[in-house]
C-alpha cells in the first residue's frame, strides 16, 4: 500500500526517538528497521533539520548524514532531560492562554477539570508576564460540538446512556438511537465510540455530525469490547473490500494524501490515477462531489454512474436556487 503523508508523519516521529537512542547509526541498518529504503530515509533526514520546538535558533533539529552514518548534533538540547526548559513565544502563550479558558467555559465539564485547568492558566500568564495580555482581548465561543463533547464525557464518566439524532452523510439521513458510551478520542475530528442499541453492534459517531443529544437516566452497559486499534487511522481498509479507482487531476492530487490507497499512478496531466479500498464504497459520492471538475470515480461502474447522478442533482437544485433568487 502507498505510503501517505500521515504515515510519513508517523515514521518520522519514531525516528527522532531511535536516532535520539542510537547516535552515529548506519544508515542501511535504520532503513531496514523502519522497512524503507536508504533513499526513503535521505529523503526524511532532509525533512527533519525543519521540525523542533519553535523556529529559534537551536530549537530546531541539527541532524546530518554523510551517506553511511546519521549524526544529531543537538539532542540533549532539544530533548527532555538535560535539555532548555520549553520557551513560548509571544503568539504560542496567547494561543495556548485563549484555549484554556474558552476550554474552561464548556458546560458539564467536571469541577475537578475546571479548578485544574484555571490553575494551570492561571501559572502560564505568570509565566507569560505581558505576553499574556492580547490573550485578554480574545475569545473563542465552541458551537453545539463543545456541548454535545460535555455531554459525553459526563455520559462516560456517569456511566450513563445517551440518546442521540446522527446524520449519517453515506446514506443523508438523521436517525434517532440510544448509545452506550465507551471512550472519546480524536483523529481529525472528535469521536464517540459506543455501544448503539439500535444496531446492537460497535459503531463510531463524529459528534459534529449528532444534531441533538441527551442524557438518559439508564446505566450504559456496553458489552465488553477491545478499544479499536487506531494506530494506522480511523479508516483502516481490509484486503477483501471493495476496490475503487479515482482519477484526479492537479487540483486533486491531495486524495493520495489523505486517503489510505494501494496505488497512486502519475497521469500526462499532472493528476493521479488513485486506487483504494473502502467497505462502502458509496461513501465515496461525496469526495466526487467536493472533486467536482478535479477528479471522477473510474470504477466500479455503479458508484462511477450513482455519483454522475448526485452531481446533476446538486447541479440541478443550484440552478433552481439561482431562478428562484
């Protein structure tokens, strides 16, 4: 399968720790522990020397190779331990200063969170001393997404059970269903992974997508269940599932980045022949439809056809819009 631009992400931070482990490691040996090539490796040691702790001087990472051994010049500075205690910079502290206290405003956060949370603001603008103050002069409201996030940590924490309306975009409709809660994690969006009555069976919901929620005076008993292993994605194509072929112009070369895929072909045109796997494959109209005039479903032909038909249909009630204005 084709590497992606999150795996290399990935690939990278585990670097910095074995090289941290390793100094003056032979290039062909940690090639081969990562199970890239040497030129995949050159090519992540070039990228390296531009990540750190902020874009000061001597935060960054001062890692070089000479084609057989990879020195990094600069650990101890950079790393934990010996290491400079974390600088901020005037535009990190208003960052981080603004999102504690908006954080500090969610409703159902539990009391022990909030009193923790103003503490340790309250010790960053001391800290800060008057790079705090532009903090002051901005604020950040969370739309229904931080309430329905509350909601479920209080449900998880109560050990309670949450009834939910969930637009399903697959399918655009809204059901109403009863969950069982048993973790929140993130991987792009926030989710909630629970136990769903209505299918009685693990599902995975985006809370941007629950259009209302509430919580119930039941005790949430999911069954037993191992957490999902989210450590190559919240999509994870299985070798049996349907295969799907797009093909993307320039303006659509970013689906190769983004989306786990067995291959991705160079076209004539600068664009990308992108071969993938899904378990819905009719999931995949709404990229056609973002793609618009940059990219086509090619195979199979069903989804190929049933996208055509969802992009003249949008085109359609766009036209019809514009008349009626």
């Amino acid at each position: 399968m084709a590497t992606t631009a999150i795996d290399r992400t990935r690939r990278m931070l585990s670097l910095v720790t074995y090289l941290r482990e390793r100094p003056g490691a032979r290039v062909e040996e940690v090639a081969r522990a990562f199970g890239i090539t040497e030129e995949e490796l050159i090519s992540d040691l070039q990228v390296l020397p531009m990540c750190g702790t902020s874009f000061r001087g001597g935060d960054l990472l001062d890692i070089d190779t000479d084609g057989e051994h990879i020195w990094w010049y600069n650990a101890e500075a950079v790393g934990s331990g010996t290491g400079k205690p974390l600088r901020l910079g005037a535009d990190e502290a208003t960052a981080l200063l603004v999102a504690a206290r908006a954080v500090a405003t969610l409703p159902g956060l539990r009391d022990g969170d909030r009193d923790a949370l103003l503490r340790a603001t309250a010790k960053l603008e001391a800290a800060a001393g008057e790079n705090a103050g532009a903090s002051s002069r901005l604020s950040v409201t969370f739309e229904a997404e931080g309430g329905v996030f509350a909601d479920v940590d209080r449900a998880i924490t109560e050990r309670r059970r949450l009834r939910i309306r969930y637009y399903s975009p697959g399918r655009d409709e809204l059901t109403d269903r009863e969950i069982d809660p048993i973790r929140l994690f993130a991987v792009g969006h926030t989710y909630v992974e629970a136990w769903c009555r209505r299918s009685e069976a693990r599902r995975t919901f985006r809370l941007d997508r629950v259009a209302r929620i509430e919580l119930l005076d039941i005790p949430a008993d999911p069954p037993p269940v191992e957490p999902r292993d989210l450590s190559e994605g919240l999509v994870q194509p299985a070798p049996t599932d349907p295969e799907v072929v797009v093909e993307v112009g320039p303006g659509g070369r970013w689906v190769a980045e983004y989306y786990p895929h067995d291959t991705a072909e160079e076209l004539p045109d600068g664009g990308l022949r992108v071969t993938l796997r899904t378990p819905d494959p009719a999931t995949l109209r709404r990229l056609a439809l973002r793609l618009g005039g940059d990219g086509r479903i090619v195979s199979p032909p069903e989804l190929a056809d049933s996208a055509r038909q969802a992009a003249r249909a949008a085109l359609a009630l766009y036209e019809a819009a514009g008349e009626a204005g």
